[in-house]
C-alpha cells in the first residue's frame, strides 16, 4: 500500500467524525439562530410597533373628544348663538350668561394647542407604522394587517376632516362648519375609530401570541444545543484520540523508512559521494531513496565537472591578474541605485587614495577632478545607464599628493539577472604620460615647422636685405649730401638728422639679419641710456603714426643703463608703438610710453630668463580696442595675425619676444575688450650702473 493511501484512510475516519458532529451542530445553531432571529428582531420590534402606534391613536381620540365635548365647543357653540364673532373681545372677558363657562378663556389657545397635540400624536403614529410596516410577517398577519390599514387610513381621513371643520367654525364665526364637525362625527368618525381600534387590538394580540410561540422554540432549542456541545466534545475527543493513534503509526513507519535515508544525507554533507540508500519499500520513502541514489550519482559527476572548471576559472583569473597589473588597468564597479562602488588595489594607487574595502562615493570623486572637467564629467555621467552602450571618456585628477593625470575611462552597464541595468563596471588606465608625449610630440612639430619657416624666411631676408643694404647706401649718401647744404638752423635740419637716424637703424637691421644669414653670431651688446633708446624709436615711430594719434614719453625717477643692442631695442618699441597705432584704428587715441624702474621679487612665469632683481620697465599703453584672453594666448605665436590678409606678416610680436629673450628680459601684456591694450618691456638694470 502506498504511503499516501495509508494517510488517506486515517484522515478519512477522523474527517467522517468530525464532519458528522459539524454538521450536527450547524444544524441545531442554525434552528436556535432562526429562533433568536425572530423574537429579537422581529417580534420585540414589532411590539413596540403596534404599542406605539396604539398610545398614538388613543391620544388623537382623547384630543378629539376633548374638543367635541369639552369646554372649548361649548364656548364656540355659546358665543356662535349669541351672535357674536369668536374672536371679538368680548370672548375674552368673564361671561354674564348662566350658560357659558364660569371662568374666562381664550379658545383660540386652547385649539392650538390641542392641533400642536395632534401634530406630535401623528409624528409618533407615523414613525410606530414606517417601522411595523418593513417587518416580516407570518400570512395571518400580514391578512390582518392590509384590514387594519384601509380601515386606518379611512379613519384618519375623516380625522382630519373634523379638526378641518372645527378650525373653520373658529375662524369664521359660521355655525355651518360645526354642524359639518358634528355630522361626520357622528356618521363616519366614531364608527371608524371603533374598528380601528379593535383591529390594532387583534393585531397586537397576535403578534404576542406569535412571541410567545417563537420562545418556547428557542428554550427547545437552546436544550438541543446544549446536548449537541455535549455530542460534539465527545465527538472531539474521539478525532483526537484517532488522529493521535494514526499519527504514531504513521510515525513510526515513516521513521524506520526514513533513518537510513538521514544516515546516507548526513554522510554526504561531510563529503561521501560514494555512500547509496538502501531501497525497502516500494511506496513513496521507496521512490525517494532510489531518487537519492540517482542524486548522489548526479552530484559527484557535476562536482567533478565543477572543480575542473573552478581550475580552468583560476587559471584564467590569474592570468587576468598579470595582464591587469602589467597594464597598470584599475577595474572598478557601481551600484547605479545605491551608489555602491567596489574598485580593485590598482584603483586606489591610480587616484592616489588609501585601499579601502568599498570604493569613495560620487562627490569625492567629483571633488578630485580638475575643475576644468568637473562639469563635464558630471554631464557626462547623468546620461548613464543606457542599454548596450559603452562609455569611453577621459578626464584630469588631482590627487591627494597634489599630481594631476590623465585618465581614461571605459565602461558598459553589467546586465545582472532580475537587476538589468543596476550595475556600471569599467576600467581605468593612466595616459599621462601618453598624453605629455603627444603634447611634445606636437610642440615638435610646431617648432619644426617654424624652424623651416624662419629658415626659409632668413634666405630670403638675406637676399632682399642685401639689395636693400646698396638702396640705404644710397639714400643715406643723399641725405648726407641734403644735410651738408643746409644751415644748421634750417627748418628741415631736424627732420634731416631724424632721417640720418632712421637710415643708421635701417642699416644697423639689415646688418643683423646679414650676420644672421651668415651665421656671424650675435650682435655685441653695449651699454646704452634707456631713455635714448626710447626717445629715438619714438620719434622714428611718431613719424608713421597718423595725425589723429598722438603720443607721448614719461620717464618716472632716475633709471640704471642697460646692455643691449640699440637697434634691436628700437626695433621692439617700433613694432609695439605700430601695433598700439594699428589697435586705435581711424578714432582719435593715445600712444604713451612709460619708463620706470621696477623690482621683480620673483622670477617672470613663462619666461625663464628674467629672473627676480632690477629692472627697467618700458610700458606701452594704447586706448584702443583690446583684446580677448584667447588672442592674448595665441599674440607671440609666429604667423599668427588677427589683422585681414594681406594686411599683417603675424611676425611682428614674436621677433619682438626673441629679441627680450636674447636680452634676459620679460614681456607681458594686459588687455579687455574694448579697453585698450599694456605690453610691458623688462630689461635688466646694468649692473654698477647707478640708480
């Protein structure tokens, strides 16, 4: 037999049991309940009904015959055969007739109050007859009841008329309404109120009888439940009793089926896969044991199979490992939801931190990257996740040792199963020194190609300076000549010498770039007045500016001397004083050259030869249109030119940064658009020289 008929059969006795005392019980509630059911809910009810209903009726009665008999009637009736109206004053006052009522009264109260009487006398009835009316009714009663409710309602009609009559005799004086009251009184009202009353009488009685009928059933029944608790708790005791029998036996032969089974689970949880349940039965237990056997048989291949690939996965993690630190790649990982992070050894050296057991949170990784990428960083990251979408983004750290890198991020979204989209895993690589190789790489270049530039420029400037050197010889020999006929006090005398000046600078430049060209070495550096040179250049340059743009020199205090070439030193302040010009455009404006001594208490950023001492600063300043911060970036750079084609070389300011280079002086520059532009000269005082 098979475990489950075996369980089967017990519990089929004891449900039997157990079913026929429940249904029992049930029975005999159900009997006492309906017992119950009707005399609180229907019969108690309906007393208080028809009692209610009743003491409404006999109140309207008596109010009726007080009105019809009593001293109000007679005092209407009285006054009406006197002649006088009811609500003379007169009716108010004592009476001289033997007739009339001895003591004074007012009618008109005594009819109000008696109709507020009536109103409150039908509220009740109204009420006792909505709630009689809704409750169940045996056929008996329920045949009374639809007599009892025509005869009511006639009853009431006629009610009604008489209190209408009687309150239209008092209000019109007209002695025709109280023969009206009288007649249907006595023809219709009195037979109607009778019967009425007799039928509401019966309808109580038989309610009551119905009551009490409903008690004595639910006593019985109350009886029968009693022996019914007493049946079932004996029928209780017997499921228990069978139950617990058939539960041992069961027990215990499930027990001796089943021992053998937990020897064989406790065997292989410490590890056996060798041990097999001996099969007893052929039942369930059976069925579970050769299933057992098959399982063990099942484990110990896909063990086998698992501790292979458990090496395989070793293996290939080690290898990963190497490939990892070998590449310097930090893996890393985040919880999307929770902002959980996990990063490996290598992310923490990456970012400079301590290793710690879950990586930092959002806001410490933002705080530690550059400001320049912060914002873009943050963008970038409020698009993720994305389904099947890899992220490829490189940023700039600063780290906790104050170094700033460059790294490169990969990363996808990791589907998890039953969490899709939750988590984000990637990879970090260091690229600086990939990305400071490029930068070299390019400012190779660059420099490369303006070498090529200015060597070609050179070959060409040497041959247009040599043709240019024999055109000077000559202009300067004329002008000699011109200089030599003159007076000395000639008005053109000056602008002569200013012409002889200009010629010598001419040919001091085209003598520069021939040693250039030639590989001659660098022109020797004198000693010069720095206030000399300024004056000379600004009154080569005065001579090109236009008539709108005028221009001035301020010397602040005593200056040193300074070393260098004059004519390169003209040459500098030529080219800013053009360039200050060419800023001012066609508007009226000012080129002012400012000379003072200055003391650098640092070295020059950007500029490595002019370092922290003394030196003579020449300023100069234009109001013209100014500059933007990526102009002033790019102004030093050779060929590069903001002015239209054909109108500018780009050369100009970066001949004029190689020229303070090779005299260990600075420049710097300040400008907003719109505002106008400063360049700053800085040339080292001579030393010994004095202040």
């Amino acid at each position: 037999m098979k475990l489950q008929t075996k369980l089967l059969a017990g519990f089929a006795v004891v449900s039997g049991i157990t079913l026929l005392a429940a249904g029992i019980g049930y029975w005999q509630t159900r009997k006492l309940s309906a017992a119950l059911y009707e005399v609180g809910t229907v019969r108690l009810p309906g007393s208080r009904a028809l009692a209610a209903l009743f003491e409404a009726k006999t109140a309207l009665d008596a109010s009726k015959r007080e009105l019809m008999r009593g001293q109000t009637l007679l005092r209407i009736e009285h006054e009406l055969a006197a002649g006088r109206a009811p609500d003379s004053p007169a009716s108010l006052g004592p009476r001289t007739d033997p007739e009339a009522p001895d003591e004074p009264m007012d009618w008109r109260e005594v009819l109000a109050e008696e109709i507020r009487r009536q109103e409150r006398s039908w509220e009740r009835a109204d009420k006792a007859w909505r709630e009689y009316s809704v409750l169940p009714k045996t056929p008996v009663e329920a045949e009374q009841w639809q007599a009892f409710t025509v005869t009511w309602a006639d009853w009431r009609t006629s009610y009604e008329k008489v209190m209408r009559l009687l309150a239209q005799a008092a209000a019109t004086g007209e002695r025709v309404h109280l023969a009206a009251a009288h007649e249907e009184n006595q023809q219709h009202l009195f037979t109607l109120s009778r019967d009425s009353r007799t039928l509401l009488l019966a309808l109580v009685d038989l309610n009551e009888q119905i009551a009490a009928e409903t008690k004595e059933a639910s006593i019985a029944s109350r009886h029968d439940a009693a022996m019914m608790q007493r049946f079932m708790l004996v029928s209780a005791g017997i499921s228990v009793a069978a139950a617990f029998g058939a539960g041992l036996l069961l027990c215990r032969m499930i027990s001796q089926s089943l021992r053998p089974m937990v020897e064989a689970f406790t065997r292989i949880a410490a590890g056996d896969r060798d041990i097999r349940v001996p099969v007893l039965s052929r039942d369930e237990i059976g069925a579970m044991a050769g299933a057992m056997n098959g399982m063990v048989t099942s484990l110990s291949a896909t063990e086998s199979a698992r501790k292979h690939a458990s090496d395989r996965l070793s293996e290939t993690a080690d290898r990963l490992e190497l490939a990892l630190q070998t590449s310097r790649l930090g893996v890393w990982r985040r919880n999307l939801r929770t902002d959980e992070s996990e990063w490996d050894r290598r992310m923490f050296d990456l970012f400079g931190l301590p290793p710690a057991a879950a990586g930092p949170d959002r806001p410490t990784i933002l705080g530690m990257i550059a400001p320049e990428d912060r914002s873009a960083a943050a963008a970038y990251w409020s698009q993720i996740p994305k389904s099947d979408v890899a992220y490829h983004f490189r940023l700039r750290i600063i780290r906790a040792d104050g170094q700033r890198r460059h790294l490169e991020i990969n990363a996808r979204v990791q589907d998890v199963p039953g969490e899709p989209g939750v988590w984000l895993i990637g990879v970090v690589a260091d690229i600086t020194d990939i990305v400071e190789a490029a930068a070299e790489s390019a400012r190779l270049r660059e420099r490369l190609a303006q070498a090529k530039n200015m060597e070609a420029l050179g070959a060409r400037a040497a041959s247009v300076a040599h043709d240019f050197n024999n055109l000077l010889t000559s202009i300067k020999g004329f002008i000699d000549l011109a200089a030599l006929s003159l007076e000395e006090k000639h008005e053109s005398a000056d602008l002569l010498r200013r012409a002889q000046a200009g010629a010598r600078s001419a040919r001091d430049l085209v003598q520069r770039l021939l040693r250039q060209a030639r590989n001659a070495g660098d022109v020797p550096h004198v000693v010069l007045d720095p206030v000399c040179v300024a004056q000379e250049a600004l009154a080569l340059a005065a001579a090109g500016l236009p008539v709108h743009i005028s221009h001035r020199l301020k010397v602040t205090g005593a200056l040193p001397t300074i070393r260098g070439d004059a004519g390169s030193l003209q040459r500098v302040l030529l080219n800013l004083c053009t360039n200050a010009a060419h800023a001012i455009g066609s508007k009226p404006g000012l080129v002012q050259v400012t000379l003072s001594l200055e003391t650098l208490a640092a070295d020059l950023a950007g500029q490595p030869g002019c370092k922290a001492g003394r030196y003579v600063c020449v300023a100069i300043s234009d109001d013209g249109c100014g500059m933007d911060a990526a102009t002033m970036q790019r102004i030093f750079e050779a060929y590069y030119t903001t002015k239209p084609a054909g109108q500018g070389t780009g050369l100009g300011l970066a001949i004029v940064s190689d020229i303070i280079a090779e005299h260990q002086g600075g420049l710097t520059v300040e400008s907003r658009p719109g505002a106008g532009s400063t360049f700053r000269v800085y040339l080292p005082g001579h030393a010994g020289s004095p202040v």
